[in-house]
C-alpha cells in the first residue's frame, strides 16, 4: 500500500542526506497518511541501502501495519506531534550542524533573513533537551514551535515539519542556510534585528513563490 507515499519518503530521506543535514541513518522522515496511520523511516538504516519497501507503516499507537522493519525509534514523538498539530502532514528530524549550534548559543533564531522567514515562516525557536527515542522530544517540539515550521531541540538536532512534505523539506533545508550565516555573523559580532514590518512584507511575498503546478497528490486510503 502507499507505494508513492513511500517512494516519496525515500526521496526525501536522501535529499536531506545531501544537503548534509543527516549522515549515514540518522533522523528520520516521516508522513500522515488516511485513517490515523503513518509513513515513517525505519530505524538505523542507512538511507542509500533503503528502498521503498523498507518504509514502515504504523498506526497512532506506533504499532506496524505494513513492513518487515522496525519503525524509527522515535516514532512516539513523531505521532504525539501528528496528534497534536493537526495541520502538518510530513515532519523531518536532522542532526543538522549549524542549526544545532545556533541552539548553543541563543534560545531564539530570530526571523533575520528572507530564506528563513519564507520557509520557516518567523522566529525558530530553541527547546530544552530529551533524550533520543523518548516521546519528550515531540511534548517539547509542540510546545516551543511557536508560529515557526521548525523547532530545534538543544543538544540533538531540529524536527522541521508543514503541511507537505516539500514544505517539511524547505523548512529543514533554509534553516541550515540560514543558521550558517546566524553563526557566521555571531562570531564577529551581533545579528541586526529587522524591522517587524519588513519580515511581514517578506513573509508575505513567499505565497506567490514558485510555479503554479500541481503539488504531489494527497495519499488516499487503499484497501488490501
């Protein structure tokens, strides 16, 4: 079932990978499907052995539906952010490096560049640390996201997520953009703040961004 649901996941896993946002099998990629269910990476796979197939399929108690594999340890905390943010649909966790040094060294990446306004849509805020594979990373991830598209846990790396699974994607990607010039500009001296009414026009412009083409289909429900 869900074969390009699954494919899609996949792509996503190894583009994260190029963008050197994750090494070998670490974070994950995951995707709300129909009927409380859920596509998610499997755990401690190195994503260029993946293939479609090896995407897990669990229901919102992280019980497998469909799959030989065991789903990503952190799939608790995947499913708690599902339930509770209703409107993102795919979520990426990275250990991405920049983006984990800011949150060293600020508890806020203010909305200082147009690429993390447009794909983050503000401020990204900082959240305490837990434990990986514990479901305290989603509480947290929940709690601190704010009106951004991604939060960075302290000590561990960031959950990006959005309505699609593009979004999800430009989110995690433009942080890393944006946080090596944040870490860039801390080491000489302080980040200029912009003007609140700036970042408003900015953010407002990323709605007529790209082409007008069709997004990728929402999954629909399929039957054995």
């Amino acid at each position: 079932m869900f074969d390009a649901e699954k494919r899609l996941v996949l792509k996503t896993a190894l583009e994260i990978k190029a963008n050197g946002l994750v090494s070998l099998s670490g974070g994950n990629v995951s995707l709300r499907l129909p009927g409380g269910r859920f596509l998610v990476t499997p755990s401690g796979m190195i994503y260029d052995d993946m293939t479609p197939g090896d995407v897990v399929l669990i229901d919102d108690q992280c019980r497998v539906v469909e799959g030989c594999r065991r789903p990503s340890s952190d799939s608790a905390a995947l499913v708690y952010m599902f339930r509770h943010m209703p409107w993102v649909n795919a979520i990426i966790h990275t250990h991405q490096p920049y983006a984990t040094a800011a949150g060293f060294v600020t508890d806020v990446i203010p909305a200082f560049l147009v690429t993390l306004i447009d794909a983050n849509r503000g401020a990204v805020n900082v959240a305490p640390f837990t434990p990986s594979s514990d479901v305290g990373m989603g509480r947290l991830a929940v709690q601190y996201a704010g009106s951004a598209w991604a939060v960075v846990l302290r000590h561990h790396g960031v959950m990006a997520y959005g309505p699609t699974m593009k979004d999800a994607l430009y989110s995690a990607v433009y942080l890393e953009e944006a946080c090596k010039t944040y870490m860039a500009a801390r080491a000489v001296g302080p980040v200029p703040a912009l003007d609140p009414r700036d970042i408003e026009t900015e953010a407002a412009g990323w709605l007529s961004y790209g082409q007008p083409a069709a997004e990728t289909p929402q999954p629909q429900e399929e039957h054995p």
